[in-house]
C-alpha cells in the first residue's frame, strides 16, 4: 500500500454492490476471481480472513469485503478501481444487482491519479446508469458519490460510519512508521485499535517503510482501518457497518486515537425509522473540534447522508 514515494494518496475510492438476494457461490475463490479483481483495480491481495457470512481481505492497496449479497472494495493510492468493475460482472449475475455505490474523496494530490471523478462517472455508467453528487464544500474536504439504483423495493436496515482523517497526531503516525520494525499485532495493541470492537476477529498488515491497515469481523458485520502516516500528507480511514444506538462514542474513539487536525464523517444508512435516528448521533460536535460543514442528503435510491467537516479548536 504504502511505498518509497513520500505523495503517497490516502484517500480511498470505494465501490459497493448490492444484490437483491444471495448469490450462492459467489464467494468461492479457488478459480482465482477475487485475485483477478484485485489486479483489474491494480492492486494485490496480502491476506484473507473468513467467517460463516464474509470473506475480507486485505490489499495492497487498501481491503475488500465478500458476502453472498454484497461486495465491497475500497483502494487507495493511485488505484483505478473504476477498472476493476468489468471483472466483477464476470462474477456477478447484474440481473441481480439492486444497488451500486461509487465514492471517493478528494484526493490531496489529484494530478497524480489516473482520472478524475468526472472519468469514473462515465465509466460507471458504461455499466450502471445514474446520478453523481458532491457531499460538502468545493473548497475544503468534500466526498464525491455516484449511484445507481435498481432496487423495487426499500433497502432493509443498513448503515455505514466513516470517520476520514487527515493530519494525524505524531503518537499514531510513530506507530505506524514500520522502520521502527512493529509488528501488525503491537500496532494494534499501542495504537488502541485493537479495543475498538473487542469481539472482532481482526487481521492486520505493516507495510514497508510505511503504513498499516486492518480489517475486523464478526457476523455479518466488519470494520476496516487504513493509515497512511508519511508527514507529507497523513492521512487513517475508519469504516464499519455495525449497527449502533449511539454512534457518539465510536467517533469518540476513533478521534482520540488518531488525534486528527482535521477529519470528515459520512454516516450512509436506510431510510427505515430506525436507522434514520441515527443520524442525530452523529450531529454534535466532537470534543476539542468545531463543526465546519453539517449537510444531511436524502437519495431517491432509499437511503440518507450526513456528512460533517471538524477542525480541531485552535
């Protein structure tokens, strides 16, 4: 993930497809399609840890998630996952896809990517048609999404947190600085990641000189951190899909342990009654941070954004 070169891009990319039902199979990888998906995108599988609802792997460039109804797959650096699109659909019955999202931040050095937002929306729509959105201000950290929506009926309960980080605190990015020859599991245990979801089995990876990532899982649920801690542009990423009353204290966490000067949420949930009141969890401003940019967005595809910019308090 991380290599020599000190404009190392942080800021992931993330496609997720969602089925109307299970498609029995789709998990299997002895022929090698998840190897070949990962490549499409250009990027490489390090590790794979499974359960009785998910496969997750770690890439090189940052993870991907399998379920029977679902993947997942979020790349960083200068990745093109748009790319990796044609060779899922080698896998994926599309008659059966309810649900496609494309997402990415903006990039802190964009002229070192292979498109813009703007090529991976024509790219998509080779495949998916659909509308495309900028979530947050033109002029500060914002988040670009695309979707395409197939679905008759409304999405059942599901949710997203992700807490995106930029300027980290010099503890976490020490840590993370793999010259200093920790291993993945001491990363996790000094940097605090690893009491985050305590019941989860994780899987974690060093990369050389820099960078870590982990992915966690459990049930159906997982949670996925990626930390790019060069000087020159630090940046850690924080997603997981489980379920909570209070989302207040997740981000708590997550904030303390990485201390970032500046870190953008994005809560994407259902729009049933339930999940819908989460959102209000997510609204206060963190301790030491003031709010910057508050938007809540509600999609025809069934499903409400909030997205917040915090900036620690001078």
């Amino acid at each position: 993930m991380h290599t020599q070169a000190t404009q190392f891009e942080g800021p992931e990319k993330k496609l997720e497809i969602i089925l109307f039902s299970p498609q029995p199979g789709l998990r299997a990888g002895s022929d090698g399609r998840w190897e070949r998906v990962a490549r499409a995108g250009r990027a490489e599988i390090i590790s794979k840890k499974s359960n009785d609802y998910l496969d997750a792997y770690i890439l090189s460039e940052s993870s991907l998630f399998v379920w029977e109804d679902r993947i997942l797959m979020i790349t960083c650096g200068q990745t093109n996952l748009i790319n990796a699109v044609p060779e899922i659909l080698k896998i994926v019955n599309k008659q059966k896809v309810a649900l496609v999202f494309y997402e990415r931040k903006n990039f802190m050095f964009p002229q070192m990517q292979p498109a813009d937002f703007e090529d991976d929306v024509a790219g998509m729509e080779r495949h998916f048609p659909g509308k495309s959105y900028r979530l947050g201000p033109a002029n500060h950290d914002h988040v670009y999404v695309f979707y395409s929506s197939h679905a008759k009926t409304a999405a059942s309960q599901d949710a997203t947190l992700q807490v995106l980080m930029h300027d980290l605190g010099p503890s976490i990015s020490e840590i993370c600085m793999t010259d200093n020859r920790r291993s993945a599991s001491q990363v996790l245990k000094q940097s605090g990641l690893n009491r985050i979801f305590t019941q989860m089995d994780t899987d974690s990876h060093v990369f050389h000189p820099c960078g870590f990532s982990m992915n966690g899982i459990d049930s159906i649920n997982y949670f996925t951190v990626h930390v790019t801690p060069q000087p020159e542009g630090s940046y850690a990423s924080f997603e997981t899909n489980v379920i909570k009353n209070d989302y207040s204290g997740i981000v708590a966490d997550v904030v303390y342990i990485f201390k970032p000067e500046r870190f953008s949420l994005v809560l994407t949930t259902s729009m049933d009654a339930q999940c819908l009141r989460l959102h209000s969890t997510v609204n206060a401003a963190a301790a030491g941070y003031n709010v910057t940019e508050k938007s809540f967005y509600e999609f025809d595809c069934g499903y409400a954004v909030t997205f917040l910019n915090y900036v620690i308090k001078c």
